[in-house]
C-alpha cells in the first residue's frame, strides 16, 4: 500500500502542470488509473488510494464547454434604461460575435492549480484572518435618517396611507353615491382622493355596521361552498367518431365541515342549462372549523381518462359563464378536475378553443393511461374517500382554481408563457408525514464522480440525445416511449435544456436570469413518460454556488399528479444519492466576474417514480407564483369580517413588464366612530414587512402566507394584535422574477436587494416606492416599530434573523474599548429572542447584528441607517431544515413555514406589551447579548456574518474533489459583492475539508 501511495503521489505532482495532464490523457492514464481504483472499492482500508485516484482523473479530466449557443437567458426584455456601468451594461456591451460560453483558453491553467496549492494551508491562515468586510467607521454606522425625497414627492403616497386621516364618518348621500354592498357586507372604496391630501373615507352601510357597539353583529357570508370542478372538453366531436363521449367528466373535491359531510352535490356535465347552488355558511364557520378534512372520490371513468394528454382550457361563451362560475367556486377545496385531450385519438376531439383572446392557457399534459386507484376495492368502495381524508390547518382555504385561471390571464410573462403547471391549478395541502433530514450514504459522491469519468474513458455508451431546448423554437420531442419528455413553459417554470445521457440518465441545464449570464439554482419543471419502478438519474449541471444542502440532508421536491387525482394533492421531498460537487463544465470568465479557471457544479440526485405515464413536477422548493399571491389576497379580502378587519388591497406600483405590486394594509378597524376611537385607530404604531426579493426564496412567501392568514383570523391573540399595529406588507418585491422563473434578479438583470441605497425608478420600481412608503412614514413622524424583509437561505438550517447592532459590530473587531463607548439602546435583540422561545424553527444561535460593508445596499441596513428603524431585520427561512428544537432532524415544510409567519406575529404581540411604557422592566434574559455571544464561540472569518464554528456536519468521506482553482473560498462576483448572506463555514472550507471526517 505505501508503494501504491508513494505512485499516487508522483502523479499528483506531474499532473499539476499542464504539460504533464496531457502527458497523463495521452498515455491512457485515465483508463487505467479508473480500472485500478475500481478494484479497492471492496477494501475501505484502501480508500485514501481510492480518493488520491479520484483527485487525479479530476484534475485531468479535459473541461467541456457547456452545450449552449449562450450564457445569456433564452429569453430576451429590452429594458427601458440601460445601466451606465455594472454587469448589465457589459451585457449589453458585449459584441454578438463573442463566445460567452467558454474562455478561449481555459483547460486547467498552471496558474490555476497553484492558486489551488496555495490553499491548502488555509486552517492556518483562517486563524488569523481579518474580516474586512466589516464596517468599523462608528460615524458610518449610527443610523443617520436621510429624507431622500422632499416633503412634495413623498406627497404621492398619502392615497397609501388612508388609514391616517379615515375618519368613518359618511352621509346617505355618500351611501348613494358609492354604495355598499348590503348582500356581502363588503365595504366598497371609493376612487382615489384627486387632489393629494384629500381625506379618503370608505362608504358603510350602517344596518350591516354598528361602529357605536365594541361587539360586532354577525356577519353573515355570502359565497359559495365550492361544488364540483368541470372543466367543459370540446364542443363538438370529430367527424365519424362514433364514441359516445360526455361533454363534461366531473370529479369531486368536496370539504365537509363536521356535520355536513351528507350534503353532497349533484354533477352536472353541461354547467350552461343547471345552476348549482350551495348552502351558505358564515364566515365564522369557514374560519373556526378546526378540523376539517380535504375528501376526493374516485368515481372516473378510465376509458375517458385514458383519452387525455394535454389540455386546453376553452373560451367560455357570455351565455354560459355564469352558471360556469357558479359550478366552479373554490371557497374551501383543491379542485380535481378533467380536463380534455388534444392528443389525436381515435375516439376523442381535439380541443382548440382558448381560454381567452389572443393566448391558449392549457395544464400540461396529462397521463394517458387513466387514474391509478390504490387497488381495485377502493374502486368501488365509498371508504376510499375517508381513508384519503387529510386533516388541513385552521382557517379559510384559499386555494381557487378557477381564480387561479382568471389571475393567469392578466399576469404577464416575458415568454408569453400559455400553460398552466398542475400543482399551480390543483393546489398544496402538506402531507400528513413527517420528512426526516436524508441521511448521506457513504461515498456517494465518489460514485456519483466515478460515472462521470466514465462519460470520458467509455464514449461509446454515451447517447448525448437533446430532448428538450427551449433555444430552438422549431425543436420537437422525440416520441420514442422509453424517453422522458420535459416541460418548463409555465409560470416561474425554469428549465433550458434536456440531454439524455444514458438510458435512463439526464444532464438538465437551467435558464440564466432575465438580463443576466448567471445565476442559476432556481428549477421548476415538468416530467412525463416515465416508467414505474425505474431508477432515473437526473443530473443539474449549471449550478454556481461552491456548496449547497443538498449536501446535508436537503431533497428536491416532486408534485405526482397521479397522486393529486387520488386525493393526494402535496408535493413531497424524493430522491436518492443526492450531492452537490464540482463538474468538468467550465465557466467562462465574463459570466464568473472576470475570474477565470472556475467550474459549475452539478445537482444529482435519483428518482423512481410509482405510477406508469404519470405527469410529474420537480421543484428546488416549494413553489409560490406571483398568481398565487394574487389569488390568496382576492379570497382573504372577500372572506374577511369588515366589522372587525380594517382590510385594504392597493397597488404600490407596475413593474418593468406591467404587472402590478400588491400593498396590503391590515389593522382593525376603530370600536367606533368616536374621537378617542379613531385617535387610537390612527395612532397604533407600524409594522412594515415584505417579502419575495428573491424569486427562488420561495420559502419567503409561505412564511408570508402564514402572516397573511394569521394576521386576518379570527383568533383572539390575532385581533389583539390588530389592534396593536397597524400592518403595511409588500408581499412580492420582485413580481416579474417570480413569473419568470429567475432566481436572483428582476428583469432589469439586477439584485434588487441591493438596490435600496439608490433604486432607480425605471429600473427598480419596486424598490424605490417600497423605500418611498417608508420615507413618506419618516417624514410624517410615524416610523415602524418593526422592518422585516423575509428571505430564504440555502446553505444553513433553521430560521434566523439579521439585524444591525453599532455595537456588535465594532464588538466582533475585536478593539473592545471602542465597543465599550458605545451606548446603544439593544431592544434590537428583543424580537429575536422572544421569537426563539416560541418558534419551534428558529435559532437564537444562528442570528447576526453585524453590519457589513458588502450589506450597505441591503433593505435591512438601509431602512436602519437611512429610515431610522432601530428594530431593522432580514428574517432567514432554511430551504432544507432544523438541526434544533421540534423540528430536529426534519426538512422543512410549508406547515413550518406558515406556522413561522404566525409565530412571528405572536412575537410582535410580545413585543408590544415588552416595550409598552408601563412595562420598560424587560427580562434579562432577553437582553444579555454578550453573554450570549461568548457562549455561542462565534467569530469572523471571511466577508459574511459570523456563525457558529460547526455550523454543518463534515461528511463521512474524505475526498477532495477541488480539482481547480480556489473556488472554496468561493469569492462573490465583482459586481455583486456579499451575494448572499452565507456561512463563515461554508465560505472558508473547500470542497475536502468539508467532506473529511476524524475517525477513531
């Protein structure tokens, strides 16, 4: 073995020149040193030759050029303003005839392996390094509020504010005037104000309002239960066909309070001549029910179901769309639909109808071979139904599925996107089952690596066949029935390219951001033609983080939509030997930031899917669209209790692309029109929240989502604290990345997180009025009590929070007496803190209020600096899962993460009795910071925010698969320094030391 060692060795050295690699290639190395390692497999006392081989064959394994015409995104906006400097305008600079793929010269350069050498002393020099990236200027960190804009351009947001001079004083001629709806008792706002200034009231009917008694009167909800989902097939039959098919095939998707489970409704197969009507219920009813149950039957027709492929929604007749409407109400169910087929059968039309003018909005296709029951006695047994019974959490369902549809219609997508995805129609309950963290299987990442070096020494079993390619317009899909077919055309779907590698193996390619070369992690697509029991290796290949948590337990997620049609309506985490590392694909330097030698990584994980032809998603997290958030805020606004909720749904502004950014303003409305009622209404302090910055986050909005629901029940503690607070929420930053599918970017191509300092209103639109509306709130002297934007963190566990602290920061430069002059008010650590206690996934440990350099442009640091909000924070949800707490050992969820948005805003609750003037005593326990940073042996050791020192697991291998150019130091792009707020441990370590254990 030690001369086996002492070979291995030598070849290291040889092949860390380029003459020598060659050398290597040439006198068929890798063949034989593959051969060679293949057989010490079975030895685990030999796999340091093993790992050393491995190291080898990477180092020489030629870069390849990523099989694409650009970098750039498939997809092209022409933007308004072109920026003056930064990656944009280089983008735009760029001459068409330049490879951006690939460097004319970048096949593991010399200087590239000793920038590698001279990493491998890193622990040393990480013992002594200096974060630089922290501020140390005391006068450039305390918070200096800058008006920004004069007092006459903050005047554009009074309309915004109307809540600050409403005084619900209104005559019978405004009745007359601007209505209200006695049947809803849903208030009507009138236009706004013309003149700026102008009081902005609200019409109230006063036999539906009674704002003299504090005791609300029932309110009586006028919609629908939801009945059953018919989606209306083709109107007429093809010519000669003579099967006897049914215009409409129902299938049911019921939710039965207790009680009420035998008030089911009749189908109806043509919704034009039968109108069906539900029984009311109040909206106490739809919000107290506290376990209600989502029932789906199975009462298909296979025959019919076989039949359908992809399906087009049609262009529902004027005649015809109200009793449409009326069958299709979505007020408390996921819907089931059918949908018809365009698939030319021999016994079914074709659909060619659209849903509305000008575009076709279809739901990808649909398997051909029927819904597959649980077995054949639930076919025809009624207890299928209960034993598909899934218990939901409190509150109204907000899931509509005809809303949906209405909303796509209006949304806009560069793409011009005509499909619908099937979990975005359908729905997401969670599952009733727990999701360990996965447990990494030794060596799977040598494997994984070891089968693509294979792709090299065995060419010849390599099928390299493009399956889809969303840059050739004019590509078809292969229709052989062993090949999956891919699908991404849809709302915030992201895949670019499909290349079968093996049989059942795929390289998958994703789609830069909009305006932008990079950036790629996000993904959302669709699979279909796969066979049961299969094992398929999907390979993601264009990845650009140095690490990620898929490393440590993360899975990738997948939505079955067998499994919706058999009352399973969740997407699920799935997939096995799952890792993250460093491929042969090389990056250019115009897309690394000028840096070259640098490589992509690849995702891998192995999935078998359980039912034959099933139309399948796969998604990075689970998603949210920009139309989900649409349709949430429609069903909360016409469910809400208007004698009790002060609810208001405004605009702050168009995006680049034309779609709109919701505002939401949420308190409760005054006891009554009373002097000291509206006074106090009027003075309740902010709270201003927001959310979606980053369109891959889409952990972010159902954290938001759960603040939403909560904020609007009827639970005694969310009353409260509507009275307490007055809520402004932006719940979606970043609209046109959402609907888009990028990851990081708007579609001006840049980091809107990094725009707060300076946002250009043509560019940045969001950005800039979001800060107005705080700017507008400083200067009328009402500033937030709290900021908080909500993002996602894909390199650490639990939730946690950023906040800004002068001294934490000069405390962590380790000049003591500096942070001892400093006297700061630390209420800043309150929410956190109290926020650990009832939280079950978040982590004290892991929260920072250090303020950094590379953060200066971050709405956290701005809106502390320039707004003056002391209590300034980012709140960071794991896209994997909790190593703490409750939730130890289990990936996250969307209950978890609903459940942190409501948890929040009880914390806010605590908060507000905390810092009330009658209780200034806060516990010492929320307060005694330095105790808590000592405790927690945190330090700064790289341009990010300190963490604890063993903040992930090392892997059970000890492999170094860096076979380039320091990329474990994993330096941030030139343009975008501190991209993400990242972990000191995950920064530093490389790739080996990450993945090396200590064994006894």
């Amino acid at each position: 073995m030690l001369i086996r060692k002492g070979i291995l060795q030598s070849l290291k050295s040889v092949t860390n020149i380029k003459l020598g690699r060659k050398a290597f290639v040439d006198a068929n190395g890798m063949k034989i040193l593959y051969n060679t390692s293949q057989e010490c497999l079975a030895v685990r006392t030999l796999d340091p030759l093993v790992n050393t081989s491995s190291l080898i064959m990477r180092k020489c394994f030629p870069k390849n050029r990523l099989p694409l015409p650009t970098i750039k995104s498939s997809f092209h906006f022409q933007l308004p303003v072109i920026p003056v400097t930064g990656p944009v305008a280089q983008l735009y600079s760029l001459p068409p005839e330049v490879d951006d793929v690939v460097d004319e010269s970048d096949d593991n350069d010399d200087t590239d392996l000793e920038a590698e050498n001279e990493t491998e002393n890193e622990d040393d020099l990480d013992q002594n390094f200096k974060n630089d990236d922290i501020e140390t200027d005391i006068n450039k960190l305390k918070p200096q509020q800058e008006p920004g804009r004069t007092i006459e351009e903050l005047k554009m947001y009074e309309h915004l504010f109307p809540e600050l001079v409403d005084d619900f004083q209104v005559s019978l001629w405004e009745l007359m005037s601007f209505g209200c709806n006695r049947r809803s008792s849903k208030l009507l706002p009138l236009p706004l104000p013309q003149c700026l200034g102008t009081p902005h009231r609200f019409g109230v009917c006063w036999k539906d309002y009674d704002l003299i008694s504090k005791e609300p009167k029932p309110f009586v909800f006028e919609g629908k239960v939801r009945g059953p989902i018919v989606v209306p097939t083709a109107g007429e039959e093809a010519s000669g066909n003579s099967g006897n098919l049914r215009k409409g095939v129902v299938m049911k998707a019921a939710v039965a309070p207790k009680g009420d489970e035998d008030n089911k409704k009749p189908a109806c197969a043509d919704l034009a001549k039968e109108d069906i009507k539900d029984n009311d219920r109040t909206l106490q009813q739809q919000l107290g029910d506290q376990n209600r149950t989502i029932s789906s039957g199975h009462g298909v027709n296979n025959d019919i179901v076989k039949a359908l492929d992809r399906i087009t929604l049609q262009n529902i007749p004027s005649q015809t769309a109200l009793g449409f409407t009326a069958g299709m109400k979505n007020d408390c169910s996921l819907p089931v639909p059918v949908l018809t087929c365009t698939k030319a059968c021999s016994h079914v039309a074709t659909c060619g109808n659209v849903l509305f003018e000008g575009r076709t909005v279809q739901l990808g296709k649909l398997c051909c071979t029927g819904v597959e029951t649980e077995d054949d006695e639930d076919t025809e047994s009624t207890s299928s139904v209960e034993q598909a019974s899934v218990e939901v959490p409190e509150g109204p369902t907000l899931h509509d599925s005809d809303l949906y549809i209405e909303i796509v219609k209006s949304t806009k997508s560069v793409p011009e996107y005509s499909e619908v995805a099937y979990p975005d129609y359908f729905g997401h309950i969670p599952p009733p089952f727990k999701e360990p963290i996965l447990e990494r299987p030794y060596g799977v990442q040598r494997t994984k690596i070891a089968q693509d070096i294979e792709r090299l020494i065995h060419q010849s079993d390599i099928i390299d066949r493009v399956v889809y390619d969303l840059d050739n317009p004019n590509y078809l899909t292969p229709e052989e029935g062993d090949i999956l077919k891919f699908n991404s055309k849809f709302e915030s779907g992201n895949l670019r390219k499909v290349i079968q590698i093996r049989k059942n193996e795929y390289d998958l390619i994703l789609n830069s951001d909009i305006n932008s070369n990079h950036y790629h992690q996000w993904f959302y697509f669709e699979v279909s033609g796969m066979r049961p029991s299969v094992a398929y290796r999907f390979n993601i290949i264009n990845c650009e983080k140095s690490n990620s948590q898929f490393n440590y337990g993360m899975q990738p997620l997948m939505y079955s939509v067998q499994e919706a049609l058999n009352a399973r309506p969740w997407w699920i985490r799935v997939g096995t030997d799952i890792c993250y590392y460093k491929n042969h694909f090389a990056r250019s330097s115009i897309a690394a930031g000028g840096q070259k030698g640098k490589s992509y990584y690849t995702i891998t994980f192995t999935v078998s899917f359980p039912h034959k032809d099933d139309v399948c998603y796969f998604a990075y997290h689970y998603p949210y669209t920009y139309s989900t958030l649409q349709m949430h805020l429609q069903k909360l606004e016409s469910a809400h209790n208007p004698q009790q909720i002060y609810f208001r749904k405004d605009v702050l502004c168009e995006t680049l692309s034309g779609n709109s950014c919701p505002l939401v303003t949420i308190t409760a409305m005054p006891e009554s029109n009373y002097y000291e009622h509206i006074c106090q209404f009027r003075n309740r302090p902010y709270v201003f929240l927001s959310a979606r910055v980053h369109p891959g986050e889409t952990n972010a909005s159902w954290v938001m989502k759960g603040t939403l629901e909560y904020l609007m029940s009827n639970n005694p503690t969310a009353q409260s604290l509507r009275e307490s607070y007055i809520f402004k929420i932006v719940p979606m930053l970043n609209p046109d990345g959402v609907v888009n599918g990028n990851h990081r970017c708007s579609l001006s191509g840049e980091d809107l997180n990094r725009q707060w300092q300076s946002p250009n209103p043509d560019l940045h639109p969001t950005i800039y009025h979001a800060k107005g509306l705080l700017q507008y709130l400083a200067a009328v002297k009402r500033l937030p009590l709290v900021y908080c934007d909500y993002h996602g963190h894909s390199r650490k566990k639990n939730v946690f929070m950023y906040g800004c602290s002068i001294k934490e920061t000069v405390w962590h430069t380790n000049d003591n007496a500096a942070s001892c002059d400093v006297v700061e008010d630390v209420g800043y650590r309150t929410l956190p803190k109290i926020l650990s206690h009832i939280a079950p996934a978040f982590c004290m440990s892991s929260c920072s209020f250090v303020v950094e350099k590379s953060k200066e442009s971050t709405a956290r640091v701005v809106v502390w600096r320039e707004i003056g909000v002391q209590r300034s924070y980012t709140m960071e949800s794991t896209l994997c899962g909790c190593d703490q707490g409750k939730y130890k050992g289990l990936q996250i969820g969307t209950r978890e993460l609903e459940e942190m948005g409501a948890k929040f805003c009880v914390g806010l609750l605590r908060l507000k009795r905390l810092t009330s003037p009658l209780e200034y005593n806060l516990p010492s326990s929320l307060l005694d910071f330095e105790n808590d940073l000592i405790e927690s042996s945190c330090k700064v050791t790289s341009p990010t925010t300190y963490v604890l020192d063993e903040d992930e697991p090392r892997f059970l291998e000890e492999v170094d698969y860096s076979a380039e150019s320091n990329d474990e130091l994993d330096i941030e792009l030139a343009e975008n320094p501190g991209d993400y707020e990242t972990s000191v441990q995950e920064e530093v370590l490389s790739d080996s030391e990450l993945s090396r254990t200590y064994l006894p």
